[in-house]
C-alpha cells in the first residue's frame, strides 16, 4: 500500500496532517500548485513499511516557471509569425 503524508504547519493554531490512502503524486503536486496546500512543513511517502521524505522532489515539481511579464512581446511573436506565413506562401 502506497499513501502521501503532507503536514501542514498553521503556525500558532497548530499542524495538520493530510492523509489520504487514495490520493495519488500527481493529485499531491496539482495541490501544491494550486496553492490548495500551503506552508508544509514536510511530506512522506509510505510505501509498505518504508518511509521516505519526498518533501523537495514534490515542491519542485509543483513549481511554475516564471517568466517574468516584461520578457514576452506579444506583439513581435505575432509580426515574426505573420511574416514567416508571408514568406512561405511566396515559395
């Protein structure tokens, strides 16, 4: 049987652990993504009688890239893409 343990620090009201024998990694990492699990304090994977701490495995994977806003000109994609359609049709 294979299960995720992720405990949820909430500062002063406590921690709670969020174990769901159901949920899968993918489902863990659409979570942390989402921002649906916020401050973890860690998480566990148990698989049989082992134990392993997959805490930074997981966060990595939930994170986005990012691009920062200034870096992307729309406009000149477009204009780069209208004039390889352009160029093309003439061949």
């Amino acid at each position: 049987m294979q299960y995720f343990v992720v405990m949820i620090d909430y500062g002063r009201r406590g921690r709670e652990a969020v174990v769901d024998p159901e949920i899968t990694r993918r489902e863990v990492i659409s979570r942390i993504a989402s921002g649906e699990y916020q401050n973890i304090s860690f998480i566990h994977e148990i698989l049989e009688n082992a134990v392993e701490d997959v805490t930074e495995a997981m966060l990595t994977a939930a994170a986005l890239p990012q691009i920062p806003p200034g870096d992307i000109d729309l406009q000149a994609i477009d204009l780069d893409h209208i004039r390889d359609l352009r160029k093309h049709e003439r061949s």
